[in-house]
C-alpha cells in the first residue's frame, strides 16, 4: 500500500530552501504502517474497504411526534485505492449526519446501532487513531505551536527529543517553521489550522478526518489551508484517505477525488461524483484547475446536487 515514489511536500522553486520531505519524518516507518494497515486484505486475498460502515442507526425522540431519523440502516464504503488513496469530500443539507458519521467513524461519537469497520476491524480492533480537524481551532492556547503538534507523540510516549525534530518537521511542511514559539492567539485563522493538520500528522494515521476545516475562513485563508490539504494528499508516503466534510462547493470540485452528497431524514446517499481533471496524469492538481472547462462542469454538478438534496 505504500506509494512507491517520494517527492517534496512542496516544489522547490529557485532560491527557496528545500523543505522537508514527509516520508523523512515519519516516527513510524510509512512502509510498516501500509503493511500493517492490510494485513487483513493479505490474509484473505482481497482488497479490504478503508471504512465500511454497515446498516448504522441513530434516531432522536422515536415514536414521538418529534421524531427524526438520523440514520436508519445507513450503509457506505469508502474504497481502498493502492498507489493513490483517495480524498472524498462528503455534503449535504445541514442535519443530514454528516459530521455524526464522520465523529462516528473517528469513535468520538455513537450510533444506537450497526457496525463501522476500519481496513477491515471493528473500531475497538482498529489501534490507530484516526485524527479530526474541526472547524472552529482546536489549538490548547496555553501550549506553544510546538508543544502543540509534539502532544500526540507526547501522548504516545514518544522520546522528547525526537518528538521535538518530527514536530519541527511537520511545521516546516505546513509553512509555519517561524512560528513554532508563538502562541495560537498570535497567528491568523489559517495557520491555526494549519497548526492542527501538522498536529494530526503527527498522528501518524493514514486516515484524516477535516470536519469543516476551512468552513470559517476567508477565501485567502481557505484557500492556503486547501492547498496544504492538497499537498499532503499527494506527497504522503502512504495511500492517503482523506475524509473532509464541506458545504462548499468550489471547495469540493477543488480538492476531491470523490464526492459524496447525502440527503436527510434519514440520512442516505444521493449522488456520488468522482472527479478527475485531464492532466492530473503528470501534474498534481492545483490552482490552475479553475481555469478549465470541467472544473466549471463539476461545480454545476455537484450544486444541482446539493439543490435537490436541500429543498
């Protein structure tokens, strides 16, 4: 499952300082993580789904008049894509479960019943955890940047010195290497979010879960923190699933391989779009995707979408 190429986080441009590498600050070895993320699918011959999420089941006030169905023998799979991962862009209607199925999936929230499955295992089999950034900061104000991406090595008893070199790797991958001895309250939106991507890198999981990430930001500050997403996305060591939820348009037509539009009460799919732009095949998606004819297509697309499922 591990990629077989390796290139910089970001493209060296002249007179720029070569930036650090991701597969270069990895605390656990990229391969080894690969590798033991599908052990189930070598055991049994097949490719195992990232996430499998099977006839869940969440209703409020039931067999009162104010019942509402969350979900309702809901069923998904995200597919395992070797070589490539995927970045899925999840939407709908506001109360349609997005952000109770990711939170779910996370196991930073329950459903009344059903199964979710991780490469294969059961959320209590599945050891690694799967790190959320939320829309509003997540930062702990009275850490420094630093000690802020260094807490999850912290937690994971992880040697402080070489949890200082992999954090002060992953700030130079966000862009924020000058701010590492600041407090969160001193930087803008977009880095503070770009402190939590570089703390759930720290992670080391080869799911990440964006849960409105950019959804307070200014287009600037947006924008900064997709290309960041992007970046990650296609320099990781490992086949990447990134899971973002979103109600911005623009933004899935951007950054997703693979949108998933739900429409509510109770909660189901509506449309899947999967999204591809001529070109990708030698060069990574960027800005000048918006210059195209089917960006223009995709983003048509997915609002008829997103206008049917919010009527």
């Amino acid at each position: 499952m591990a990629r077989n190429i390796s290139v910089d986080i970001f493209t060296k441009q002249q007179d720029e300082p070569v930036v650090q590498n991701i597969s270069e600050v990895q605390h656990i070895s990229p391969e080894n993580l690969a590798n033991d993320l599908s052990k189930t699918s070598k055991e049994t011959n097949d490719l195992v789904n990232v996430i499998d999420i099977k006839n869940i089941t969440q209703i409020f006030n039931k067999g009162e008049k104010n019942e509402y169905k969350l979900f309702e023998d809901f069923n998904l799979s995200i597919n395992d894509i070797p070589e490539t991962g995927q970045l899925v862009s999840i939407m709908g209607a506001s109360g349609c479960g997005k952000s109770r199925l990711v939170r779910a999936i996370c196991g930073l929230d329950t459903v009344q019943s059903g199964d979710i499955h991780v490469y294969g295992k059961s959320l209590k089999e599945y050891k690694h955890n799967i790190p959320m950034v939320f829309q509003t900061y997540s930062n702990y104000e009275w850490m420094t940047v630093l000690e802020n991406v260094m807490l999850p090595m912290k937690l994971q008893g992880i040697e402080k010195k070489k949890a200082k070199e992999i954090a002060l790797e992953l700030l130079s991958i966000v862009g924020l290497s000058e701010h590492a001895d600041k407090y969160p309250h001193k930087l803008s939106g977009g880095q503070q979010q770009r402190v939590s991507i570089a703390r759930s890198l720290a992670c080391n999981s080869q799911i990440m879960v964006f849960d409105e990430a950019t959804g307070a930001l200014d287009i600037k500050m947006k924008r900064e923190v997709q290309n960041v997403i992007l970046k990650i996305f296609y320099d990781s060591p490992v086949d990447p699933t990134i899971l973002n939820i979103t109600h911005s348009i623009e933004e899935a037509a951007y950054i997703s391989n693979h949108v998933i539009i739900l429409q509510p009460n109770p909660c189901k799919v509506y449309k899947e779009i999967r999204i591809h732009y001529d070109g990708e095949e030698t060069r990574k998606r960027g800005e000048w995707i918006f210059e195209t004819q089917q960006y223009a297509d995709y983003v048509r697309e997915i609002t008829q979408a997103m206008d049917a499922v919010c009527r």
